[in-house]
C-alpha cells in the first residue's frame, strides 16, 4: 500500500508541475492609465496595438493600483506583496547608489516561485538598491550633482582606478539575492552607472563621464561614470531581445520559468529609436509608448512561436501615472490625456498617480475579453501566485496582498475593501469601497490645485472620478472611519488576516 500511495502522489505531483503556469510579468514606467488606447477610446491618441489585443484576449481592471505614483516603492510592493511604507522607504525612491530596499530575509514573487521549481528572470530597471561596493573613502569619485552643460567633465586617473576597483567587484543585494536565477538590466537608465548590469557585475568598466549629449532635456539625469560611448536608445530594444532569448531558452526545459521584465519606458529617458520618432505625430513621449507597445508585442510573439503561450500568465501593469514633465500640456492640446478621466499624475496620490493599466492574460483560464470594476492593487500578486500553486504563504509575507483568483475566475465579489497608495511624499489616500481619503490638502505630490482651506479631503470615486467634489466636510463620521482604518492597518503590520506583524520603522502619520 506504501508503494501504491508513493507511485500516486509522484504521479499526482508530476501532472500539478505540469499544468503550472509560465509567468510575464511586464511592468512599463511611467505610463499612464490613459496612455493604452482601451483604457481611453475617447481622449486617448497613441496606437498601442499589442496592449489593446492583450486586453481583448484576457481580463482588463480598471480600479488597480500601485503602492506610490512614483517608482521604487511600487517596485518594492509589487515584487512583495507589501506596502512600502512598512519599510524604511517612508518618501521618495531609493538615491543614488542606495542600499537595498528588500531584505534578504523578505519572500518576493522570484523566491515563491523558484521554491515551486520556476526558473526565474528579472529583465530591466532594478532600481531598488544594490550593496554597491564602495569603499567611504572612494565614495567622492560617484558623486553625482547633474549635468548642467556648464562643462564636459573628464575622469581623472583617480576616477578610472576608482570605477575600476568597484566594478571589477559583484554587486550584492539584487534581484539574485531576494530570488531570480538571472538578471540583466540598467538599474535606472538615466542614472550612473551607464553601462547594462548582467547578474551581479557591470558588463565592462565604465571608464569615462557620460557624454553631453546624453544630458538633453529629459534625457539622463545624473553625472557619472559611463561605458566608452554609452548611448541610452539601445537600452530598451535590448531588455526586449533578452527577454526573448530566455523565453525560447526555457521553453526547452520541462520546468516552467517566471519573467519579471520592469522596462525602462516609457520613462525619461526618452531615447526613441529612429524608426519610432514621429510615429505618434503627438510629441516624443508618445512615440516611446508606441515603441514600449512594440516591446510587448515582442515579448508575446516570442510566446507563440515557442508554443508556450497557451500555459502563459501575461500580466501587463505600469508603477504609476505619466509625468507631467514629458510634454503633458501639448499632448493635451492635441487631444491626448495621459491620465484620461482622472485627477493628477506622477507623483501624485490623486487617481492620476498611482490607478495604473492592468491587463491579464491566462488562456483557458481567464475568459476573454472581458472587463473587471473591482478595487484590486499590485500588492495582490503574491497572494494570486501562492494560490495558483496551491500553497499558503508564510504569516510574515504578503501582509497585504489579496488573491486574485475569484476574480480572474469570473467571480464578481470584491476580494479587498481598502487599499492604500501613496504620493512621493509619503502622503497616503486611503480606499474603502467606493470613498477616498486623503489627510493633506492638494496632491501630496507634485499636482497643482486643491482647495488649500479645507486640510483633507474625502471623495466617492462611484460618483466622482475625476475628484472634484471633496466631501469631508459633509461627512465627518465617514472621515473619522477612514482614519481609524489606516491607523489600523499601520498598526497591525498588515492587511490581511493573520497575526499582528512589526512594520520595519515606525509609520509616518498624516498630518504630520
């Protein structure tokens, strides 16, 4: 009977491994809600024709979220199924040359499924904190102030033996320390260093200051040592041949893989390629986001042709809204509006800063076509991923991440009544149902606007989604439940049931 039982829980477990499902994972940068032509047919002007056919053959959410409206904390969120702000990441992103956010002890998406037997990628901007091995002494050769073309700096021979030294060296505390089996990428495109990042090394020694010519307006951001000649338009074709090449690569293999691909588009640097510029005929942003389109459909032909897109979860989302800086008032001059019918955008903890794309696909599973109106947030990832395994995650992992199942399963039925996102200050709104709040007047981030005199605010997103009607002084008792929730929530270390968790610092309130 021993044998009997063994040969069947073998067998029962082959068919579990079989039937898992490959992950992508493609996180844009900086893209807005209404930047995907299906999120906004009527002032929305970009082609995004790979996007818009991912929608049509899975499930499109149009009340998803990202932890911040700016980038390292959603990052952190979204890979751990955690709100940032329970870590040491209370405003802003991580600096330049910072440590990193996630712990090592931290369970992300790459270690759950790599436990289950994935082979795991992470292909893109990291931007979340490496161990970077500079020593104090040397630190004066990284500094970085920004390029203001006053001057063409020259490395010294002190800088080149310094970047020699550190480059020579692996650089610990990235994505194959919290779970990825590989990694290539620019860590943060328009950031030192310029050079890709394969694994733990620097693919080269950077030798020089970045060129000039790659300090233009809304091009790199940040002084630096840079690869002989490094230019910024090669960054994201190559994220996306890379991405490719693990896809046929693991294809061959019988485990299934999980691709975590945060591209650098369409962000700032807007290093369009030749063949994309003008193709928007809106303005130079909008020609990346057609060139970030391209990408995907890139990474979804690669899927196809190795005969491994019916057993793919493709899971298309961005970390938060457009910038205002890429041209916003012209491009809605000519009719298209990055956040389409919501208030703010980058930055921002209105709906325009952090209510983001997102798309699933999962053929057999997911029903085509088809449109979900419940409050989901990217934090909801790692509880999706654990029940698609079967397993339960440990007490002390993804506090505040929901499974998404029922919904993808056609339910109907909320699975989270709040959530929280931030601004880049640190300013948190709070969701429960359909009503917001916010402990600050205006924005939080950069938005302009807001009624200065009435110190916080409360909107019922059902009636009013471009927040424009505050309603807290009206409501007092709905403003004091809202507050005592997110004081729950902090204090609880977590959103979901389960024992109490300790946040990583003390959680700053609002007002401070």
């Amino acid at each position: 009977m021993k044998i009997i039982f063994t040969l069947i829980s073998l067998t029962a477990f082959s068919l579990l491994a079989e039937n898992k499902p490959n992950i992508v994972l493609i996180y844009a940068d900086d893209l807005g809600y209404g930047d995907i032509q299906c999120y906004n047919p009527k002032r929305g002007k970009i082609p995004t024709p790979h996007v818009d056919k991912l929608a049509s053959e899975g499930m499109r959410f149009t009340d998803a979220h990202s932890s911040s409206g700016v980038c390292t904390p959603s990052r952190y969120t979204i890979l751990t199924g955690r709100y940032h702000w329970r870590s040491r990441l209370q405003s802003g992103i991580v600096s330049l040359w910072g440590a990193p956010l996630i712990t090592p002890d931290r369970l992300t998406i790459g270690a759950l499924a790599k436990k289950q037997g994935y082979r795991t990628a992470c292909i893109g901007k990291w931007h979340l904190g490496w161990d970077w091995p500079i020593p104090r002494e040397k630190m004066k050769y990284f500094k970085s102030t920004g390029y203001r073309g006053k001057k063409n700096l020259v490395a010294t021979d002190e800088h080149k033996a310094a970047w020699e030294e550190v480059f020579s060296k692996p650089i610990g505390g990235g994505p194959l320390t919290v779970g990825f089996d590989e990694y290539f990428g620019t860590d943060v495109p328009n950031w030192p260093p310029y050079c890709f990042i394969e694994n733990d090394r620097t693919v080269g020694i950077p030798s020089e200051f970045g060129s000039p010519k790659l300090f233009i307006k809304n091009q790199a951001s940040q002084q630096g040592p840079a690869l002989k000649g490094w230019t910024l338009e090669p960054i994201l074709p190559a994220l996306g041949n890379r991405a490719v090449a693990f896809i046929r690569k693991e294809a061959k293999t019988p485990e299934p893989f999980l691709v975590y691909m945060p591209l650098t588009s369409p962000h700032t640097p807007l290093s369009v390629n030749d063949e994309w510029k003008g193709k928007s005929k809106l303005n130079l942003y909008a020609d990346f986001v057609m060139e970030t389109d391209a990408i995907v459909g890139q990474v979804l032909d690669a899927l196809e042709e190795s005969g491994t897109d019916k057993n793919t979860l493709v899971i298309f989302t961005s970390d938060n809204g457009c910038a205002h800086y890429i041209g916003l008032s012209d491009l809605q001059k000519k009719g298209h509006y990055p956040s389409g019918p919501l208030r703010g955008s980058k930055a921002d903890a209105w709906e325009g800063g952090h209510r983001v794309p997102f798309i699933v696909r999962w053929p057999g599973k997911v029903k085509p076509d088809t449109m979900c109106p419940q409050l989901v947030h990217q934090a909801d990832l790692m509880a999706t991923f654990a029940d698609i395994f079967g397993i339960k995650l440990p007490v002390n992992a993804g506090e505040d991440s929901f499974s998404l199942m029922p919904l993808l399963s056609g339910g109907t039925k909320p699975v989270r009544e709040h959530s929280v996102s931030c601004s880049i200050r640190g300013v948190p709104s709070i969701r429960k149902n359909s009503w917001k709040y916010l402990p600050v007047p205006g924005s939080g981030g950069w938005g302009k606007g807001g009624d200065q005199s009435q110190p916080i605010q409360l909107y019922d997103l059902s009636k009013d989604l471009g927040e424009s009607s505050n309603l807290a002084v009206k409501n007092p008792k709905q403003v004091g439940e809202m507050r005592a929730l997110l004081e729950k929530l902090i204090i609880q270390g977590r959103s979901t049931p389960g024992p109490k968790q300790k946040n990583d610092v003390r959680v700053v309130r609002y007002p401070k």
